[in-house]
C-alpha cells in the first residue's frame, strides 16, 4: 500500500490531490460548498478546480450551509458521489438536519435500498485566531450518530489516501481537516492509492507509553515524544486515523504493550471522543495490562477564546503533552 | 434477636482492622457498654464496647486478624437463641471476584474471610493484580508505592525479588543446619538495611512489625533519616510557676475537677508563645511551606510499648481551665484505648515531658510532618547565683529540636527565650 515517495507537498495539496484523482476517475464525483469555484475554496483547498472540471462539478453555493448538505444527500440519493465542504466545521450546526436526520438515516430506515456515498469536509480546530464560532472540533457529536463515519487524518500522506477511501466508501464520512495541518508538508506518493478506514497507524514505536492522538495532536504528541526521549521516556503515539470506525486492536495492542496510555485530543474534555477511548481501553483486554489509571488531555471546556495566548492556553499543546506523559511515565516506578 | 457484633469503622480511611484481644469469653454474659474487645488501627489499640445485652456467641476473630470493616466478628444472643447462620452479606462479596467465601464454623473462618476480601480492597492496578496472581503473591502483603498506597507492577517484582532472596536464605538454612547463623539480606523494600548479622541468641518471642508500631518505626525514620534536625536547649527556673500551680490548684479543680499539671501550663506557654514563631508551627509540603494558624498540639503519651500523640485542636483559643479538661479526657482515654485516630493525627506541634520518669533533659525527634517538637525534662533543684550567694531553684530544661529546612537557629532561639520569660513570668497565662 505504502509506496516509497520522495515527493513532499502540503497537507493541502494531498487534499486537493485525492479530489482531483477522484474526479478525474468517477465522473460521478463532484465538490459542492460556499466559494470552491472561483475563490478556490476557503483555505484554497480547490485553486484550479474550476477551470478544469467546470461550474457543473466544481459547484459554487449560496450561503446555506444546510442546502449544501440537502442537495449533496439528495445527489448522493440519487447515485452521484458527492463531496460537500463547509468553510468552517462549526457551520455543520446548519448542516447537522439534513446529515444527521437524512444522510445517516436513509440506508437503515428504507432496508437497504439506498445509499448516500457522499464526503463532509469540514476544516476544524483552533490556532488560528478564528475566536469561538470558527475553531470548534466538532467530532463528538457525529461519532454518536450511527451512519456517519468520521475521519481525522493528521499527515499529508493519511489525508489523501483517507479521502479517496472516503469517496469510495457508500455511506457518509464527516472528513475533519485540522487547519493547521494544511500547511504541513508530507511524502506523499503522485499515484491515487486509498487508506483502509478501520485502520489506525503507529506513528512512533515506544516502550513506556501510549499517547493515542488524532488530528493536530498527533504533531504535538510526536514532538513531545522526541522531548521525552532526551529524559530517556520512550513514547508510542498511536493515530486512530478514523474514530469511527475505530481500530480498537491497534490501540489495545498498544496499551497492553506499554501498560500506560494518554488520550490527547484537542476538543472539550466533557463529553470528547477521549472519554470513548478510555472507555473502550477500560473494556478491553489492555486493562488487564494497565499500571496506572488512564488520563485525558483535552481542550478545557470553554468556547475557545480570541486572545492569542488564552486560545493557545485552551487546547493542549506540545509542553501539556510532555507534562502529563512525563507524569504518568513515572507514576509508580 | 441476634446483634452483630461487627469490626467497627473509627476512622473516615480505614478499610480494615486488627483484631488482638476478646475481654469476653465465649457464652459469657455481657451488659451493653461493657468493654467487649480491642483492635488495632493504624493509630493505636482501641477498646470496642458491646452493642447489646445478652450472651457473646460465634465468636471467630483472634489476635492478628485482618478483618474488612462491618465484618460480623461475633453475636450478642438472647438466652438459648440459636446462632444464626448466615453467610457474608452480598455487598462484601461482591467487592472481589475471587472465590465466594462463605462462613461457616470450619477452623478460623474470619482469617480466610478477611484474606479473600482484602485482597479486593487492595488499591492495585490491572497489571499488578494480574501479575500478582500469577506469581501467587498476597497482594496484603505488598506496600504500594503509589497515590495512597497503590500498589504497581513494580511493587510486586520487587516484593517477589526480596521473597526469593529471604528464601533461598531460608534453604541454606534448612541445608546446612549446623553452621552457625547466616547474615539475613533484609530485603530492599519497606526497611533499607545492610545485612547485618543477627546474634546466634535463643528468641524468647518474634513479634511482627505492625499496627502502631510499625507507623512509628515509619514515621520516625523517615524523620531522622531525612529532616535535618538540629537541638538547643535551655533552662528555665519554675519558681514563679510552681507558684502559679499551688495557687490555681483549688479554683481550677472546682471548676474543671482535675488538677492543673505542669503539662498543662507548659501547654499553655507553648500555645501563647508559638503564634509569634510560626515556623515552629510549620510543615514542607509539595515544595512548599505551610505555616498553620491554627496550633494543634500533640502530647506525647505512653500507653503499654506504644508512644500515642493525641492532640489538642486550636490550643491557642483555649484557656488553662479547657487545656486542664481536654488533656485529662485525652489521656485518660488514650491510657483506656477509647481515642479516636482522628484524635491522635493532625498535630502541628508536639510537647513531650518525660520528667515524672526523673529524666532530667533529652532530645525528641520530630513527629512529621511538623516543623518542631519540645523535649520537657525533670524539675531539679538547682544552685542559682543570687546576689553575692546562691539559691535552690526548681529548674527544667527544655530541649526543642527543630527542621532546619524550615527554620534556624536564630529562630528556635528566640522561641526557647520567649517561652523561658513566660514560664518565668507565667501569670500573663491566665
């Protein structure tokens, strides 16, 4: 699957890579959101999309996060294959009818006769001094609607080949694009290729410690990581890649290997995915493995704060992650 | 009816206790409030009364057992009543998965009860439960290094490391019976020693280390292994507070109906004077000192082997006639094992007087985690020099030993000549 690539681009471009690879295959794939076309998407995620697959396929909408998403079930309905953007994923709350009450449901409740292979992106989380409504991280509350897969890819690598599996999956995938990531460089191979989604990835192999992180902490945990070595603290970040499906063996085989894990993600504490993974960590074989309680670092839950320093002060960041890996490192030994 | 009579719960944080004596037989007849058995807490022995009037039946906790709180230990029955036969409440069980335990009237039911649901009270994680079992290891037998106690991977494989080497000691011993004593490898954990040889000497008893004496062999050596201790001392001439006592000897007894005690008055010279040397009344914690407002005051009390500290809370708001009443209550129940654990911690400064054993001075070690303690020694009539002779005065000399972390020389100094004029001039006491 891994091809060997000398090749670097930008998160960003391995986006925009998978999307034109796709359409370029399956005529039934399309981009529809809020100035993709001619603005070339807000982050400029579709530059030149426009002139080579035309208005018909690169669809400019009205500012109506919750047509987006009707029209893109409503195609998806239909046999198209549909890949939606919002600007920002805090606007899913005007999608969240029509994807959470139609898109999720219209395979189950009609027996199977349908189905609705269409992509959500949605650019997510803070950093950018975007204040409270353009900085969320929505991802708790689509993993707890059943029908709705949720991707979260954190390298330029993993977000191509996600995408592409995430077009070709035949049900609806909530596609998290950190922004901050976008500017990450990565190898990334030119050839289309796809990531299974039940399938989390060992970033960095260790002994003393699992860090599970998606997203922007995956970055964070790797740097915290190489800052630990130096204290002789060998960490394991492991990414779930996709939090739903969850590839809970890779996690459990982990925790089990080190016998601690941290769970760092960048949304609210309270009700995060976090507590879904340390649940799942508890049910699971690794608890039999475990030597010390298994710890959450989260965003705290406030609405995350304009002021540079209080933003950057409410999400974890790479010196939170080594406080708390170094303590739980060292608890007990 | 039959009343339980159950392994009593006297402290907020204590899950189990040791059992050590009946001072009922078995059939014999008890009134409800007769002192019916003693256990061991973390703190001290503490004698428990009998619940009910009626007969002592089924009685199966004997010394050393350590047995869950709540745990019937015994029934008061009415005459001719039949023991009920019952088995372990459900909510006890329950706590450990392993084997259900009933009890029934086999040899020493309690002992195995205690174990079986000890080792589901047992603060430990999965991997060392699980490694625990595997190398069949009590995990009651294990001190955790962990937040309260809790017992990690490491712990066990360092409990298994010590078993195997007090073992293979143990095989030499049993393979070579006629050489003479080997040197004991005291194992790493809980008491860091070199290996010393012991004394090729008949043993008259071993007893285990536990209960309160094993606390304070902790305590104390971490104290003196750790707490930079330094000691001054200085006399202090008791002529006018001898004085004080006499007169104040019948007012306070109508009032309180107990004699004022020297202990009593220094307690009050400690309490007026210590609010003005707050790093006296200190402690290290987390990095950081914390001087206390308040001065409970620890006095250092012998019951039987046991060194007991109960403590006198907020001493600075109490008056000599309240000091005089709370010390008589404490020791007297400390002497009849009735105190609370909650009365004997929390002292942030301890007085200990050994002069009614005629030692005339001595140095204390601090009782962590305070700063300080005052060490009160024998009154000696001494030759003082007073104009061109002398004089006998009744002088003590008081020994305070002081962390030097938190306070110096300059400071204990000044404390000891502060509470030296106050002695002196002890009528501002009152």
């Amino acid at each position: 699957m891994i091809t060997e690539t000398k090749r670097e681009i930008t998160y960003l471009e391995a986006v925009r890579e998978a999307l034109v690879q796709e359409m370029r295959t399956d005529k039934e794939v399309f981009l529809i959101g809020e100035d993709v076309g001619t603005y070339g998407g807000a982050f400029g995620v579709s530059k030149g999309m426009l002139e080579e697959f035309g208005p018909e396929r690169v669809r400019d909408t009205p500012i109506s996060e919750a047509a987006i998403a009707g029209a893109a079930t409503g195609a998806a309905l239909m046999g198209m294959r549909p890949v939606m953007e919002v600007m920002f994923m805090d606007f899913l709350t005007i999608s969240t009818n029509q994807l959470v009450n139609a898109a999720a449901k219209m395979r189950f409740m009609f027996g199977g006769k349908c189905s609705i292979p269409m992509v959500i992106r949605a650019p997510s989380g803070s950093g950018t001094g975007a204040a409270a409504q353009h900085s969320q991280s929505l991802e708790a509350w689509f993993v707890n609607v059943p029908g709705i897969k949720v991707v979260a890819p954190s390298t330029p690598y993993d977000a191509k080949g996600l995408l592409i599996a995430a077009i070709r999956d035949n049900n609806p995938v909530l596609f998290m694009e950190h922004k901050l990531l976008y500017r990450m460089k990565g190898p990334v191979p030119e050839e289309p290729y796809s990531i299974p989604l039940k399938s989390a990835d060992v970033k960095r192999e260790g002994r003393d410690l699992t860090i599970v992180a998606y997203s922007i902490m995956v970055p964070r945990a790797l740097e915290a990581a190489e800052k630990l070595t130096a204290e002789g603290i060998d960490v394991e970040v492991v990414d779930p890649r996709s939090l739903k499906p969850l590839d809970e063996e890779t996690i459990v085989r982990s925790v089990s290997k080190t016998g601690r894990v941290l769970i760092a993600h960048e949304a609210p504490r309270t009700g995060g995915f976090g507590g879904e993974l340390a649940a799942m960590v508890a049910e699971s074989e690794a608890f039999d493995y475990l030597d010390v309680p298994i710890r959450r670092l989260a965003g705290r839950d406030v609405p995350i704060p304009y002021n540079r320093t209080l933003e950057r002060a409410a999400v974890p960041q790479v010196e939170d992650i080594v406080a708390a890996a170094r303590a739980l490192a060292q608890e007990g030994k | 009816m039959a009343t339980e009579v159950i392994m009593p719960k006297v402290d907020m944080v204590m899950e189990t206790g040791t059992f050590v004596e009946w001072l009922k037989q078995e059939g014999e007849h008890v009134n409800k409030g007769d002192p019916l058995f003693v256990i061991d807490t973390d703190k001290a022995a503490i004698e428990m009364e009998s619940p009910a009037d009626g007969i002592l039946s089924g009685v199966r906790a004997k010394l050393n057992d350590v047995i869950p709180v709540t745990e019937v230990i015994a029934y008061i029955l009415a005459p001719g009543e039949a023991l009920p036969m019952k088995t372990v409440p459900q909510q006890i069980l329950t706590i450990s998965a392993p084997p259900k335990v009933e009890i029934t009237t086999a040899p020493e039911p309690a002992l195995a009860v205690a174990k079986a649901i000890n080792l589901g009270k047992v603060r430990v994680t999965p991997v060392a439960r699980r490694l625990a079992q595997e190398l069949h290891i009590d995990l009651a037998q294990i001190s955790g290094r962990g937040p309260r106690g809790r017992i990690h991977k490491a712990d066990v494989l360092a409990f298994q490391k010590s078993h195997a080497a007090i073992e293979s000691v143990n095989e030499q011993k049993n393979a070579q019976p006629a050489v003479a004593l080997p040197a004991v490898a005291v194992p790493a954990a809980p008491v860091p020693l070199a290996s010393i040889p012991l004394p090729d000497a008949r043993r008259k008893q071993v007893i285990p280390l536990a209960g309160a004496r094993k606390i304070i062999a902790e305590r104390m050596s971490y104290s003196a292994s750790t707490i930079p201790h330094f000691t001054l001392s200085l006399r202090v001439d008791m002529t006018e507070a001898i004085r004080l006592r006499e007169r104040l000897l019948e007012p306070l007894q109508a009032q309180t109906g107990q004699r004022v005690s020297f202990t009593a008055i220094l307690a009050r010279a400690v309490a007026t004077v210590l609010p003005r040397h707050p790093y006296l009344n200190a402690s290290l914690a987390d990095g950081s000192l914390i001087l206390w407002e308040d001065i409970h005051l620890g006095i250092a009390t012998s019951v039987e082997e046991n060194l007991i500290v109960p403590v006198i809370r907020e001493a600075q708001c109490k008056n000599l006639g309240q000091l005089v009443t709370a010390l008589s209550d404490l020791t007297d129940r400390a002497r009849n094992r009735r105190l609370t654990p909650s009365e004997m911690t929390g002292s942030t400064f301890t007085i200990s007087n050994l002069g009614m054993f005629g030692i005339e001075s001595f140095t204390a070690i601090i009782n962590p985690p305070e700063s300080a303690i005052l060490a009160v020694g024998r009154m000696v009539d001494t030759p003082v020099r007073t104009g061109d002779g002398f004089e006998f005065r009744p002088m003590i000399q008081l020994t305070a030993s002081a962390d030097h972390r938190i306070v110096d020389g300059v400071g204990v100094a000044r404390f000891l000549d502060e509470l030296k004029s106050t002695l002196e001039n002890p009528y501002l006491l009152i």
